[in-house]
C-alpha cells in the first residue's frame, strides 16, 4: 500500500496557545492520515520558539551533555541551561498530548529528529565556533544523540502500544553543505574544512543503527540538493525522504535501487508552502507515475515501499493548505494503491 505522510514541522494555529498550537496540529494529522494510507507523525512546531525548532527538539533528546542558548543560538555548557530544561519539558508535554490523542490508534507511525550533522553546523562549542570545527566534539555530539534516541523511541513506544511500524527521520538538512565545505564560521568570513564521507557515513551510522537496534525504521530526509543518497544507504538508511524537483539522475538511480530492494523511497510531491495553482489529486498522481515510469518501475511492484509527501516542512504553509496538502497527498496514496 503507498501512504501518505508529511515531513514533520507545521504551522502554529494564529492566536492559539503553544499547548493549543500543538493539540490542533495532532488533530490535524490523525484526521488526515489516522486511518489507511497515511502515515501519521509527530508534528514539529517551530513558530514556538528555538526550543521547539528542530534543533532545539534533537538537544532535548540528546543524552549526558549541557546545552543552552546564548544570543547566537544553542552551545555546549558544563550544565543544562534554562532553555535546555525548557526543550525537555516542551518534548515530554507533546508526547502527553500525543499520547492522549492517539488512545487506541494501531498501526504505522514516524517521529522526527535532527541528524548528527546537521547538529554539528548548528550548535556551538563552550568557547564558540561550530562544533563541526572538532572532531572530537562532533563525534560525542553524534553518540549522545544516538544514545538519547535509544530512550527516546522506547519512550514512544510506550506511549503508543498499539504502534506496529515506528519510524524515525532523520533530519540532514545541512549535510550536503558540510560535505562540500560550505558551512560559514563564526565570523563568517571563512567556511570549515570539509568532512570526508568515509566519516560522514560513520558518525550518521551510529546514529541509524541505535534506532535500528530499537527495531524502529530509520529513515533520513534531504530537501537540500547534492545531498549523497548512496551513502545516506551505506550508512544504514532504510528510508530516503526527498524532494523529487530536486533530485538528479543520479539521485533516480539510487531511489530506483532503494525501492526493489524493498526500501522505503518517500516523494515530496506537494509543495510545502501554499502555491498559486495548487495540485489535486489527479496530478500528483500523474507525476508520480510519470516518475516511475522514467526509472522503469511497475507501481503495482512497490506500492509497499513508496511514499508520498509535501516536498519538506510545512512550517511556512497556512492552516488551510497543510490540511488539503495533506488530504490530497492520502487521496493520491489511495490512486497509487489501486
């Protein structure tokens, strides 16, 4: 069966609350893809504030490290901070929420986090500068994240029982720029060195294979171009999550080698902000189509391994077009299926 799914932030409801905010996104997501073919998630509200963003959500799972947030964004520190104590309540409050929410619900579910590398170009060293600047920080960064999942997805899982498929996204955003090179310094007048991809492919592995360990699927999601997809594989992704304008022939051939291996390939078909001539259901179809058809696949042979989804977050979309977003996306899935 093909399913639908979105990528995980969302937009805040205007003049509603942070628990208000978060309880009108659950229930979005549980009507539009709580029963067959979806795939309902965790929803990300960054319009919350940094300790709801993406970054700030991946340090409230890391474990045995202190971070806080200084004015030029989250930093190592001997101990958590105020706002680090903050991420953590905010996490537990959702997963109430969602736990509340999603009483009796069985079936497929994905939650969400940033990656090690993406983590790596955000936050800081206690002295400053990126922790992609040392190596050794970086690779205790990378195992306090996968050792912090590990709790993580037992938490979920406890939460919600009757969960037959637990999947984890991984968020990279930002590997693609620290492959090449590209991420600024501090002063931003330089760019650090570049991370080779032998170590690249280990430090997310660690990361892959502690979710894996948790017998949950571990995906990673790029939106970012020139992000390498074999090796997001060889690292031990079980799931590529991708925006299909943004892929290359040479990314087709990788997704095309992930789906008859009975991987998991999630298609961002449906823009993330509201577009000027929005989709229906019919044309994300065909696109979808079309698309196998160029990498010469019968959609009947791998409908259990396709996804479908808007092309990344859908933080910057309005309330109105993340619902139909969503509802055309499940709507598309059911076409597929048939």
């Amino acid at each position: 069966m093909t399913l639908a799914t979105g990528i995980g932030s969302m937009p805040a409801t205007a003049g509603a609350g942070d628990g208000a905010a978060f309880l009108g996104a659950v229930r979005m997501v549980l009507d539009e893809l709580g029963e067959d073919r979806g795939l309902p998630y965790l929803p990300e509200l960054p319009s919350r504030g940094a300790t709801a963003a993406m970054t700030g959500r991946a340090l409230a799972i890391v474990s045995g490290l202190g971070v806080d947030l200084q004015p030029a964004g989250w930093r190592l520190t001997d101990a958590s901070g105020l706002d680090h104590r903050r991420a953590r309540s905010l996490l537990a409050q959702d997963l109430d929420c969602l736990e509340e929410q999603t009483e009796g619900y069985a079936g497929a579910f994905k939650i969400q986090v940033a990656g090690p590398w993406t983590l790596a170009a955000t936050v800081e060293k206690p002295r400053g500068d990126k922790v992609l600047s040392d190596h050794g920080a970086r690779r205790e960064l990378a195992q306090s994240l996968a050792e912090g999942l590990r709790d993580h997805v037992r938490d979920v899982r406890r939460r919600l029982p009757g969960v037959d498929r637990l999947v984890v996204q991984v968020d990279e955003p930002a590997l693609a720029a620290v492959l090449a090179g590209k991420v600024p310094t501090a002063s931003g007048w330089g760019r650090h060195r570049t991370v080779h991809p032998p170590e690249a492919s280990e430090t997310l592995g660690w990361v892959l294979s502690a979710i894996a360990d948790e017998n949950a699927e571990p995906w990673v999601h790029s939106c970012s171009s020139g992000t390498p997809l074999a090796l997001l594989r060889g690292a031990g992704a079980r799931g590529l999550s991708v925006d299909l304008a943004m892929t290359t022939a040479a990314d087709h051939d990788v997704l095309a080698e992930a789906l008859e291996a009975g991987e998991t390939v999630a298609l961002g078909v449906v823009p993330a902000v509201d577009p000027l001539a929005p989709p229906g259901e019919k044309q994300v179809t065909e696109t979808v189509l079309r698309w196998l058809d160029m990498i010469g696949l019968d959609p009947a042979t791998i409908v259990g391994s396709l996804v479908i989804s808007p092309t990344c977050g859908l933080a910057g979309a309005s309330d109105s077009w993340t619902r139909r977003a969503l509802s055309v996306l499940r709507a598309a899935a059911g076409h597929l299926t048939d």
